[in-house]
C-alpha cells in the first residue's frame, strides 16, 4: 500500500474506490488530471481512465486519513446541492443538464461515496460519527477544481442512499436536494427489464430497506422492489421539509431552467441556460436517441403482479408525495 509522505502527490487524482483491508478503510485513488466528469455515471469516467497505461501502472491505495490531510491542503468546492431520487425517474437527465454548465462539477453515484455511507454493513463497529467525517472528506476529495473555473459542485447519490438522508443533513446541514419520483408502475417495469442491484435480494443487504432476509427472500420479486422502492420513497418524503424539494418525472425537462436553477441559486446566462436545455435533446443514457417521455409506453407493458405490487406498496407513498409537492412554494 502507498503510503503517502507528500499528499501533494495526489494533485490530479480522486478516489476512485472505498474498501477495508483487515478491518482498516482504505480508498484507492485514480488519476484524472484534468478530465471532467463528463460521462453519466461516476463509474464511467473512472473506468475510462482507469483503462489507461498510467493508472494500470501507477496508483495510490493509501489509508482513509489521506482524504483529511488532503482536504486541509486542497478544500474541494463546496457542495451546491445533492440529486437524490426514486431510481429510474429522470434524475440522470437533470444531472446531466446541469453538467452543462461548464463551470458545475457533477459528480453521480460515485461507489466510493456509497461505500462510505454504507460502511457500518461491512464493519458493524463503525459509528455515525466516523461515517459524518469520511463522507466529507470523500466529497471534499471528489469536488476538486479540475479546469480552474469550476464554482459550483453536485452530488447525484445512489436511491439506496436516500435512506441516509439524515446522516447526510448531519454532515452538510446547509446544502439544497432534490428528490426526483416516478409513477410507480413505470419505475417497476424499467426495473423488470434491467434490475438495478437494490432490486435483487442479496445484492445490498434487504435490512438496510428494513427488511430481515427471509422475508425479502420468501416475497415475489414484485413485491420485495416495490417495498424497496416505498421505503427510499418514504425516507424523501419524511425529510423533504429539511432543506428538499420534491420533483416528479413529469416536470422534465423543463423544471430544470425553470425552477432548480434558481433552487440551487445558480445564476445562469442566457447562452448556459441555453445549453442546459440544449443538454436535454439527447436521452440521459442514450446520446444518439432523443429524449422523449415513455410513460405510456411503460405502463402498457406492466404484468399485472407489477400493478398489484404497486397498488399495494408504493401508490400510496405516491399519493402523499404528490400531495406535499403541490404545497411546495414555487421557486
């Protein structure tokens, strides 16, 4: 393992993964240079550079107290908001109209930051406390000016991760969210056809969706992502009023120049705001498609175990989430 006698050596590199080495968190770190986050997924940029000859052969695993000696010698940006949401409802796409703002760093759903918010399920006898500090030196560590012009810094966290929401208020009381929420019948039928790892028992724990691990194991699988998908629905909910703002599918794209620019207190010029809507053209995951809503297209091929599990499990969640979003003030 590198250990680091110099933390100016780690100009140019982020932390690319979180793990435990006999019982120790060790972050292993990746160089960008001056490489922007400019794929949709934090992992994408990452496994692009880390392709390269220079990180194959040069890299840095140092113990996690390398990110506070490096937060004191480089503060990142301080975070201007967090993108937090219900899975597959459009918060790809609001993360990457803001990431046309060139002087915004997005950053979305970057493993080392779940790693850390989940480390007590790796290490049980890591506490809260540890966790509050990690998590800012990670996002100090991953706000870092890459160009020099950057003012403003995003993090897009993974759903799982809005179950955290306290937690995350604790160690950044001040910072803006937003929660983004779908129609849950469209939500269930993109999982059914590509299952993201919160949807399978096993993948992440079924207690951190409260949940013992037979239960999850003994429900149909309609049933254990529709209770999945309540409880991170009922988390945004019960914390919206700290801080949040609730934003359906249907709002976009438009919401974005219309109403989270001026959320975040980004104030754009003509020619960004430009871009920023330019930016929703192409589909979020797929460049060469336009961007259309598939609602309908989603809800005509929903079986009915998924409309059953919906009824039972998440329209009533989505019932009270319209409800507090129509009382939001307007922004």
């Amino acid at each position: 393992m590198d250990r680091l006698t110099d933390v100016s050596q780690l100009e140019g590199w982020v932390p690319a993964r979180f793990f435990w080495r006999e019982g120790k968190p060790i972050v292993d770190w990746c160089y960008l240079g001056a490489q922007r986050f400019d794929a949709a997924f934090f992992e994408q940029t990452i496994g692009k550079c880390m392709a390269r000859p220079f990180n194959l052969l040069f890299r840095h695993q140092t113990p996690i107290e390398v990110l506070e000696q490096w937060q004191q010698a480089r503060p990142g940006i301080d975070p201007t908001g967090f993108i937090f949401h219900m899975s597959r409802c459009g918060s790809t796409l609001a993360s990457q109209m803001l990431k046309a703002v060139s002087t915004n760093v997005v950053v979305s759903e970057a493993r080392p930051i779940d790693a850390t918010l989940r480390a007590q399920f790796t290490v049980t006898e890591t506490t809260d406390d540890q966790r509050i500090t990690w998590l800012r030196w990670m996002v100090s560590a991953l706000g870092q000016r890459r160009l020099g012009g950057e003012q403003h810094f995003f993090v897009k966290f993974d759903a799982w991760n809005t179950l955290d929401l306290p937690l995350i208020r604790h160690a950044f009381p001040d910072v803006p969210w937003i929660f983004f929420y779908r129609d849950p019948v469209e939500v269930l039928v993109s999982h059914f056809s590509n299952r993201g790892a919160h949807m399978i028992p096993g993948v992440l724990t079924p207690t951190l969706f409260g949940m013992d691990v037979q239960t999850a194991f003994s429900l149909r699988p309609e049933d254990y992502c529709a209770k999945v998908l309540a409880s991170i629905c009922a988390a945004a909910l019960q914390h919206y009023r700290d801080g949040g703002r609730l934003i359906n599918y249907r709002e976009l794209p438009e919401v974005v120049p219309e109403s989270l620019l001026k959320f975040f207190d980004l104030h754009c010029t003509d020619v960004e705001i430009a871009s920023v809507r330019a930016a929703a053209k192409p589909d979020a995951k797929n460049s060469s498609a336009p961007f259309q809503s598939d609602s309908q297209k989603k809800r005509d091929k929903a079986s009915d175990a998924i409309r059953d599990a919906a009824d039972k499990w998440l329209y009533p969640i989505y019932e009270d989430l319209e409800a507090a979003r129509q009382l939001q003030p307007a922004t």
